[in-house]
C-alpha cells in the first residue's frame, strides 16, 4: 500500500515506519522536525520512502499527500498534557484541526488508524477495568482534544482509532519524559526517585507494539474498522509504586520513596482491559522488564536532557 504518515519522525513514527518499509509498503513522512531530530536517516537507503519536511496544518500540501494514500496514519501531536497546556493554540490547530482538515480532504474509500489515548480515561473507578464502552473523561486539553479527534474519525467512517496505553522503550527520537523511560533514567543516573500519589495506575505499552498494533490493524482492516481498541499489556496495570518496583528488580540500588506531601498535577488513574483487540489476534511482544533492560542499556548512549517533548 501507499501509506500517509504524519509526525513520522516522532517517538513513535520513528519505530513505524521502518517495520512499514519491512512490510513492503510504500510510506511518505509528513514532518516538521520541530525537536531536530535525526530519526530516520538509517531508513533514506529505502527507495519505499519519501521524506516531506512540512507542516501538517499546510491544507495545500496535505491535499497533494493524501491524493495518493491508500491509509494515512495521522500522527503527528503535541504529544503529552504539559505541552498541549503550555501551546493551548497549537494543540487545537494540529491535535484536532488537522484530523478534521484530513477528513475533508480524504476520499472515503481511504483507510486512516488514528493513535488516541487512554489517557481519555481519566480517573477511573478503583478496582474496575476501562473497557471501550466505559465514558471517557478526560481531565487534560491533550486528553480532550485527542477524543475529540477521535469521535471526529470514528463518525467520518473507515477509521480505526488505537486507545495507546502509556508508551515506553527506545526509539531513534527518543523521549525521556514518558513514565516508564523518565523513571528508569533516574534510576540509572540518580539511583532514587520521590513519588507523588504512587498509588495512581495506568497501563503501559512498548513503542514496537504501538508499530506492530498499527500494522495488525492494516491488515485486519475490514474486520476492526470504525471501532475503538485499547492497546496495552494486559499484566501492566500497575501503580508507580508497583513500577518502581519492577525497576528496583534490574536496578538493586535504586531507592523511591512516596512524599507525605505534595501531589502529582497527572490525575490519571484508571486500569484498562485491552481484551477487545486481544480478540483480534494482537498479542504485544515486549513485556515490561524486557523493556525496562532496553531502557537500561540504551541509557548507556544517552546522557542528555534534550530527549523530551517540553
């Protein structure tokens, strides 16, 4: 296929679109390089790509991309609630006003996968499992925004729309300000973290299953379409005490301890249930610790504060 990403040079695109280039499809990057990042310079070889630096909200330039695709994968975000509180207008612009501008655009035969978040959950109820019927609630602009965009594509038709978990792991344009990668860095370099409200959970997911959950979707399209997935490990739902302590298992002399005072300005706090797409035939590969001795060992290169979205 003629495969459309946008923000294909971000944390995630970075990993996609060289397992997309495996798959034999036929990808374009629509890319601002707004952190200059270096991704996907090991993939210029590949004939397959094509490498548009550009901005997602230039109607002229989407118009003349999208002409051509057979799926697009609108990616490109300002990714993360303290970004989308500190931009409020550009969030609205690229966050939603793109989609919206993509689905005017499209023809409706064109496929498009959609990464929102479960972040959109909110503050779940204790001890009970965010299914894809639950009410979204999203308590951040970021949050909002991306279920906006999402109602958006889920109404338009021919849409699959990928409730992400947390993301975590390596990737060419790497972010250290994700909570599984952030918490392991301390580790490393600090060998101590104090937590805020360490009993709020969430589910988390390897940026190599978001690749795989994206192309799973692809080829199952007719099958899953017009419907939302959760995506995430199903034995991670853990609270960041409960994640601390995963790390402490590769990190001995890594010390945390929960503040008796302050709070965490992240309320999310939800478990989620990933059984629908499980159902599907997707079964994410990379389980935390493995993801966790990545970090670990990728952490080994890096030793910079310049890998974060704000």
């Amino acid at each position: 296929m003629n495969i459309l990403v946008t923000g294909g040079a971000g944390y995630l695109g970075s990993v996609m679109v060289p397992e997309l280039l495996k798959e034999n499809h036929t990808v374009t990057v629509l890319d601002n390089f707004m952190y200059n990042q270096s991704s996907l310079l090991d993939c210029c070889y590949d004939p397959k790509l094509t490498i548009i630096r550009g901005d997602t909200r230039d109607k002229e330039l989407l118009a003349r991309l999208i002409k051509n695709a057979d799926a697009i994968f609108p990616l490109a975000c300002l990714t993360g609630a303290p970004l989308c509180k500190k931009e409020p207008e550009a969030a609205q612009a690229i966050l939603l006003g793109a989609i919206e501008m993509i689905l005017k655009l499209r023809s409706k035969d064109q496929m498009i996968i959609f990464p929102t978040t479960n972040s959109g959950y909110g503050i779940g109820e204790k001890g009970k499992f965010c299914t894809e019927e639950t009410p979204l609630r999203p308590i951040s602009l970021y949050g909002k925004l991306k279920v906006d965009a999402e109602n958006a594509l889920l109404s338009s038709g021919n849409a699959i729309t990928l409730r992400l978990a947390t993301a975590f792991g390596i990737s060419p344009r790497m972010r250290l300000d994700l909570l599984v990668n952030d918490f392991t860095y301390r580790a490393v370099y600090d060998r101590y973290v104090v937590l805020f409200e360490a009993h709020f959970k969430r589910n988390y997911i390897h940026t190599r299953d978001v690749a795989r959950a994206f192309i799973h979707s692809l080829k199952n399209f007719s099958a899953m379409k017009n419907e939302p997935y959760n995506v995430g490990l199903s034995d991670a739902n853990l609270s960041k005490m409960e994640l601390c302590e995963e790390i402490k298992k590769l990190i001995p002399d890594f010390y945390f301890v929960e503040s008796a005072i302050g709070e965490d300005p992240d309320k999310r706090d939800y478990i989620v249930s990933n059984a629908k797409i499980e159902k599907t035939g997707f079964k994410p590969q990379v389980s935390l610790p493995d993801g966790l001795k990545e970090l670990i060992k990728g952490y080994q290169v890096i030793k910079r504060n310049q890998y974060a979205n704000i």
